[in-house]
C-alpha cells in the first residue's frame, strides 16, 4: 500500500497578534518603543537579501554555515515559534490540533516542525475539515497511575506507543511527560506529574522519553521547574532553598536528562527565587546545561515569560507558541546591541541539532494510521498494573464471576479516563466501569443502573449540566460539568442489598489545568452524598451480611480516613485511560492481581501535610510568592521525620496474596568505597499468582547537615510469581545517590557516620535492613552557585 504524502500546503503565516499572550498568560510586551526602533522597509529588504548559493542544511556538518547564512530576520524569527490556531492567528497546521509549529527556512533547507500535547497521550482534533478520517488517538492512564505500577517496564511501552502515534500522524514532537513534584495534594495537575519523589518521578520520566524516542521523534520533559501550582501559575515566585531545589524538584530532571537525553526541555511558567525559570541563566544554562551536561534545545511553555531578549540570553532557545511582536523585539535588541548575534546562534544551533533528528527533516512519510488497537490493549495492562489495592478486609476482592453486583455512584457511568486541559486525550471512546464488568461477564442489578442512567440523562439535558466545548477550544477536549450524585431511597438499597451479592460504590473526581482542587465537600472531602451514599449501602448489605467495595476513579488524594471503616474494600483505580472500564474488571475479577503501590501519600487530613499553610501562597487571596517552608520535608519525608501518621503512608498497596521480603545484604560489607550492593529475595507466600515491589530506602546520619528519616534511593518490581516461588533482586548504589546538598559547598556531600539501608514493602512496612559506615565527609560532585533564594525565611527542621 503507497504511504500517503504529508501535505505541505503552507500558506504565508498569518500575524500572531500579542492578544493572543493575554488571554492565557496575562502577560503583555511593551513593544511601543521597540516600534520605533525596527528598520524601515527599504532597511528590512536590505537585511534579508540573500545569496543565491546559500548553503543547505543536510546534517551537524552543515549547521554552522546554515547559520552563518541566516539573516537577522530569519534568526529573529526561527528562535520564536509561529503562533497557535485559535489565539489571535490560524497558522497553516496541517496536523490539527497541534499547538505549536517552528519558522521554516526552505532556501536553507529548514524544515517547519509540529507539536503537540501532551502527558497521557498524543492530544490532537480527531477530525479535519473536509476530511472523513479521523485522526483518534489512545488515551493511556494519567501519570500518577503509571507512577504506581513501580514498573519502569511497563511506562516505557507506554512511551513507545505514544511515540508511535506521533510519528504516524506527522508531529515531531511531543510535548511531556511531565514530572513536576506533587508538593500539595490540591495541585490541579498533579495527575500529569508521576509523585512526591524525585526518584520515582525522574525514573518514570526517563523511561516515557526513552520510549517516545525510541521512535525517532522527540518528547519534552516539563515545566522546568517548581511549576507545583495552577493558582497564578504565570506569576507566582517560588521561593524555595538551593538544597531544596537540589535534592527534591531539580532531581528528577536531572535524572531525566542524564538517563534519556530528551531533546526538548520545557521551562514553566513561574518565577523561581524572584526569576522568571524562561528568563533564569543560571537555571538554564548553568544548571542544566554546565552541571547537567544538557545538550537539546529549551522551548517556553505556552506564553511564559515576559521579556524575549532575557530568554534569549538564557539560554531558553526557542519561544512558544510565539508571535511577531516577540521576533520583532528580539530583531530590534541585536541591532540595538542590547543582545549580541552570537547569542542567537548559540541558540539556533540548540535548534538545529534536533531539528536533524526530526522526522520531518528526514521526509518520514507518516501513514496517519497508528496501531491504536495494539496500543489500548497498552494502556489496559498498565492501567491495571497501576491500580493499587487499598483495603480488602477479609478479600471481598476478587468477586467471583458467579456474584452479582449492585453498583452505586455517577462514574460508573461517567467514568474519567483522564484529567483536563492540555493533559487530556481526544481519544475514540472510553469503557465505563458498568459497561467493563457487564464486558466480562458478570451479572450487574439493572434496575439500580437504569435509575442511574436516567438521572445522569436527565441531568445533561439541561443547561447547566450540558457538556460542551472546552472554554479554551475544542482541542483541549471538553468541559463536563460536575453533576450532583443521585440521591439514593432507602428502600432502593435495602431491596438493592437483598437482590445482589455486593455493593461496588464508584467515587470520581476531575481536575486539570488551569484551577487548583479546593478542601471542599465535592473535591478533596466527599460530599455529604458521597458519605450518605457510602453509610447507607455500607449498612444495608453488612446488615444481610454482605461486603461493601468502593472504587476511587480520581486523579489525586481525597478524603478517606473519615469513611474508610465503613466499606471492607478500597480500590484506587486512578484515571486509567480509555480502557478505564476494562482495566477495573481485570483487577475485580482477579485476572490481574494488583501490584500497583502508592507513589504520593493519602493524608489522614489535609493540615498533615506540610505545605497545607503555605499552598498557594500570599497573600492568600491573589497570591504573588509561595514560600516552600517545608523544605525538603515533601511528602513521606515529613511524616516519617516528624512522626505524622498518613491515612495510606508512601509506597503501601496490597495483594490478593502475601509476599515475604528478606535476606536483605550488603554485599560490600560494612565500609562504603564507592559503590554498594543491595540485595533482597522475595518469596510469594501466598496461593495466587503475583507481583511485590520492594522499596529500598536509606536512612542517613545527622551530620552538618540535617536528614530525613528515610529517602527512597532504589526500587524494583518481581516478575509474575507463583506461590511459594521466590526472586532475588539487586540494587546498586553509588555515592552521588547516598549524598545530600550542602549550600555552603556547592557540592554533593556523603558525610561521616553510620547509614542504614532498609529495605521493605512501604515506607512504614519495613521487612529487613543492614548497615554501612562512611569514614570520612566525601564530596561527591561540585555544581554552581546558582539559584539561592533573595529573601529569608524559616525553614523546617527537626
């Protein structure tokens, strides 16, 4: 069959008015005086005449004279991207629903790229004008729920399929994953970010980029960094400490960028330590690039920023999605003087370098026809790896085919595949909870479901409740607004618990970007609905002597210590993606056995977790600034450190079998060289088939510097045991991975004293540990003196 030619229909480029900055970013650019200041006519024909026999892009050989060959305006032009359809322009995409394209240069041989979103799958507009095509792609479980399978494995056949789908519909790159640190649970985008760890978060973003590239098309790891908020993202300082930023939100990237080497880095919309991150040189060039070894190009995100000429000088290549008004800006500054040409090249030449690499520089004749069967059956299996088994009093969970099951609650009709924003996925369908357990057999009380449907009709049939368009587009999916959970009669659940075998309660919650979740019923705390609803049917069916199961299909912690002694099992199913439905009755079913762990902590209530007095900021009601007073105390750092016990602590999930963990060793012996080996053997003590994940964490000595309780350096999953079989994993450590920051230095530090490896089943479930010492302070690895914060604060300690 001939591969259909990639269309290259490209009309002049249409003005991409500054209107467009505002209506994301609330940003604005003073050009007023730079106006005056652009050639005239006659002055800009005379800087873009051009020679006949200009040289042409062919590989890395040829990029110095291309740039050499480049005119003022063309170099002005190539470092800005060409607008987005829809905001204040209609740029010539042939893949619609791309939200960035770069300036072509075709007398050099410079090609126009495409990209597009985002974190759980390719995200374009699944139809085209005039077309009959359509253009669906797969919606695979946010990153949250990856992060849980602990499977490195199984994220990077994610990211090979999703890189699949770029390249077959004519992209160049994609724009995630995104690792950025879920410091607060009320973030609205925690569910595109992997966890509270930089271990875990950097680990799973290695292995996504590893496997889009694997493709030979680019992925972006994002929003560099500190993005842990959507309140006034645009603006909102972050204000945190150089250790900090080392150990907690730099480490994943660092992780990222030395393990995968993605072509594209993304910097975030805030300011960091009163610094724009776009605008930040010692972020960008000093951080990454000098003590990173970072060798890709660094794009904006979407209107980030507010001064082209500082990003320029930053080392923040390429401005997206762009406008003339910026390449006019940054034209006038070199002429001017106030940037130097060479600067341009420096950053072009970043461009460059992966423009080479590109799928569209290479001709790649993209086929438009992915194989989106194969890749749901992906995002199935990791969907159900990624679940984690929360409670399971006396196993109500697997439920026997044979059982019939009553099912209460909206989503198991209104299922959530995903979060929104430019995190969703316009994918074909999505497999409802209800229509994944009828899918495999079992017998579900339809009397109950068509009350649900009928209500949940009714509802959407009015204005209020309609689903529409998202406000930003109809790209970016669609706004669904929440519906009040059915009421539910007394007598409809004690004629519902009489008739089934028991009740499964579906509990959803949405979020994305743009808006941060609020300690309200109906968000982070269940409604009064959701509470009836759980007390009601809890009771009815204990009192025939039934279980209670309770499926959460949320992006994000909610709520669960005031309710949880109610029902006898918890299911966390995260947003699974578009097999949402099935995925859920693989693991109800006992087809999988969950092995999903928790990669952020459930909180017993939200004033446990550290940032709850600073999230979002000050002041509070339109926060400029966010102090990260916790310091590196994030997550189960602090609970474990301060004693603080969690509802689900890091790390926990259980089984439908028993795992036991031991013999854990230190091959070295006692005294750390430079690297040490961890050893432990798993043993499935149980009689079904299964998968442990083993945690290994360190707990360091107080020296100069101050440490947490524990900190995860390493972690690993089983293959598939049988009972009573058993796997020895290893792990080795080097001294940078046992080191902490020391801002006096400068440097990575492995200070003196007696570590303790402990190795377990959670942060607080540990099976075994083993000790080292370290003789004498070792530093480890010397960086810049960058990024320390301008103001004082208090910082947390023990």
């Amino acid at each position: 069959m001939l591969k259909r030619l990639r269309k290259k229909k490209r009309s002049k480029l249409l003005a991409f008015t500054l209107t467009s900055s505002l209506l994301l970013s609330g940003l604005t650019f003073d050009i007023a005086s730079a106006q005056s200041q652009i050639p005239s006519t006659q002055q800009q024909n005379q800087t873009t005449t051009v020679q006949t026999t200009a040289p042409y892009l062919t590989d890395a050989a040829s990029i110095d004279k291309v740039i050499q060959a480049m005119t003022l305006e063309e170099k002005a032009k190539f470092v800005v991207g060409v607008g987005m359809p829809g905001f204040g322009g209609m740029p010539p995409f042939e893949v619609t629903g791309a939200v960035g394209g770069t300036f072509g240069i075709p007398r050099l041989g410079i090609p126009e790229l495409r990209f597009a979103d985002g974190p759980a799958g390719l995200r374009i507009r699944p139809t085209r004008p005039g077309q009959t095509q359509n253009y669906y792609t797969t919606a695979f479980p946010i990153a949250t729920s990856l992060a849980s399978t602990w499977d490195t494995e199984t994220v990077e056949a994610i990211g090979k399929a999703q890189g699949n789908e770029v390249k077959e519909y004519g992209v160049d790159m994609l724009l995630a994953p995104a690792l950025n640190i879920h410091r607060n649970p009320l973030n609205g985008r925690n569910f595109e970010y992997y966890s509270e760890d930089p271990l875990i978060a950097g680990k799973m973003a290695a292995a996504m980029v590893n496997g889009v590239q694997s493709n030979g098309v680019g992925a972006t790891i994002k929003h560099f960094v500190a993005n842990n908020q959507e309140t006034n993202r645009n603006s909102i300082d972050t204000v945190v400490s150089e250790r900090a930023l080392r150990e907690i939100y730099l480490k994943g990237f660092e992780i990222a960028v030395k393990e995968s080497h993605p072509w594209s880095v993304m910097s975030s919309y805030n300011k960091l330590n009163g610094t724009y991150t776009s605008q930040s040189a010692d972020l960008l060039t000093t951080v990454l690039r000098k003590d990173w070894g970072y060798t890709g190009f660094v794009m904006t995100d979407w209107f980030g920023g507010d001064n082209p000429v500082e990003q320029m000088k930053a080392q923040n290549d390429m401005i997206m999605p762009g406008s003339a008004g910026q390449s006019d800006l940054i034209k006038v500054a070199v002429s001017s003087g106030k940037i130097e040409e060479k600067v341009l090249d420096r950053n072009i030449k970043n461009i460059l370098q992966i423009v080479i690499q590109t799928p569209e520089f290479k001709k790649y004749q993209n086929s438009d026809k992915p194989d989106l069967a194969a890749h749901a059956q992906t995002a199935r299996k990791a969907a159900a790896e990624g679940m984690v088994l929360l409670k399971n009093d006396n196993m109500p969970l697997p439920i026997s085919k044979d059982k019939k099951i009553t099912l209460f609650g909206n989503t198991q009709i209104e299922t959530v595949k995903g979060g929104t924003g430019s995190g969703d996925v316009n994918a074909a369908y999505t497999i409802s909870i209800a229509d994944g357990l009828k899918s495999a057999g079992y017998q579900l009380n339809q009397t109950v479901f068509q009350e649900y449907k009928t209500y949940i009709d009714t509802l959407r049939s009015q204005d209020q409740y309609k689903i529409k368009p998202s406000p930003w587009g109809e790209d970016f999916g669609k706004s669904i607004p929440a519906i009040p959970e059915k009421p539910l009669a007394d007598n409809e659940i004690a004629a519902a618990s009489k008739e089934t075998d028991i009740g499964v309660i579906v509990i959803g919650r949405n979020s994305g970007e743009g808006v941060d979740r609020k300690v309200e019923k109906g968000d982070y705390l269940l409604s009064d609905a959701e509470q009836d609803m759980i007390s009601k049917v809890s009771a009815q069916y204990h009192k025939q002597g039934k279980k209670v199961a309770v499926i959460l299909n949320i992006g994000g912690p909610v709520e669960v210590a005031g309710w949880r002694d109610k029902v006898d099992s918890i299911l966390l199913a995260w947003q699974p993606g578009q097999e949402a439905g099935y995925a859920v009755a693989d693991v109800i079913s006992g087809k999988v056995n969950p092995s999903g762990k928790l990669a952020t902590t459930f909180p017993e209530k939200y004033s446990d977790v550290a940032s709850a007095n600073s999230f979002p900021g000050t002041p509070a009601n339109n926060p400029t600034q966010v102090i990260y007073n916790e310091d590196i105390y994030v997550g189960y750092r602090y609970n474990t450190t301060f004693n603080v016990k969690p509802a689900y602590e890091f790390g926990y999930g259980l089984s439908y079998t028993d795992f036991d963990i031991s013999h854990v060793n230190i091959s070295e012996g006692k005294k750390f060289k430079d690297t040490l080996k961890v050893s432990a053997m798993v043993e499935n003590t149980g009689e079904l088939p299964g998968r442990e994940v083993v945690q290994v964490y360190v707990s360091a000595p107080d020296g100069k510097l101050e440490k947490p309780s524990i900190e995860l350096k390493a972690f690993g999953k089983t293959k598939e045991l049988k009972a009573h079989q058993r796997e020895l994993l290893q792990f080795d450590l080097n001294a940078k991975d046992l080191a902490s920051f020391d801002e006096e230095k400068n440097a990575w530090v492995l200070e003196k004293g007696t570590y303790t490896i402990k190795v377990g089943a959670s942060s607080d479930d540990i099976k075994g540990a083993a000790t080292f010492t370290v003789d004498r302070d070792m530093i480890v690895e010397k960086v810049n003196d960058v990024l320390s914060p301008t103001v004082d604060f208090e910082r947390l300690a023990k």
